[in-house]
C-alpha cells in the first residue's frame, strides 16, 4: 500500500527540484543534457515513473534498464553522484516518512540499474556455485 505522506504533488515536487539540480550538476548534469531533448516530456515520464513506484498508479509504461544501459560512459560514480542528489532533493521537499520511502526506493532502483548495466557490458563475474 503507498505511503500516506505521498501523494501525486509530492512526486511532482521531488522529480522537478531533483532534475533541475541534476541539470546544474557538474558530473552528471551533462550526461543528462546530452540525452534528454524535451525536458518537458522527460519530467512528465519520471512523474509517471514515480507515481508508479511510490503510488502504485501503473501509470508508467516503458523500459528504464534498456535505455541505461545503451548509455555510454556511466559508471558508478555518477551512480552515487545521482543518489547523494535524490536523498538531499528528498530530504528538502519531502515529508521525512515520504522522503525514507523515496530513498529506500531510490536506492533498490540504483543497485538494480548498476547491476544490469554492468551484466549488460559483461562486467560482472560468473557466478559461483554452491557445493552441496
């Protein structure tokens, strides 16, 4: 069930005050800016995105891990850098429960993201098996 303390403002506050941070942002700003054409457009789909993660809405609809990882040259540093961004944008614009919510989510989406990117470029070791 969503949390009481999110509601669809809420998304729409956190993803614009965390995006205009990230498009200042020295280290990732321009990779972003590199890729996204129509801010406008992207901004909406991240509301969706959001909204679907935190809300369960279901209004999301595409392919996060296929876009990341057609990405050249991220790496976990901007990993970190996106992360320590959304904590400090939650932290300011959130409810303290709404903003525990967001980061936690933040944080499996991160891994998630970081793991199939590196899979994806073969980057990752085989994985051993356990002896019996």
């Amino acid at each position: 069930m969503p949390h009481d303390t999110v509601t669809e403002e809420t998304v729409v506050t956190l993803v614009d005050s965390f995006y205009a941070k990230v498009r200042r942002d020295p280290a990732i700003g321009p990779i972003f800016n590199r890729v996204v054409e129509d801010w406008d457009h992207h901004l909406a789909k991240l509301c969706d995105f959001w909204s679907a993660v935190t809300l369960m809405s279901g209004r999301f609809k595409g392919a996060p891990m296929a876009v990341h990882a057609r990405l050249d040259g991220i790496r976990p540093t901007h990993f970190a850098r996106w992360l320590h961004l959304f904590r400090e944008t939650a932290a300011e614009t959130c409810p303290p429960e709404a903003a525990a919510l967001f980061i936690a989510k933040a944080e499996m989406i991160g891994q998630s993201l970081q793991l199939g990117i590196a899979a994806s470029r073969g980057e990752l070791p085989p994985r051993q098996s356990v002896a019996s």
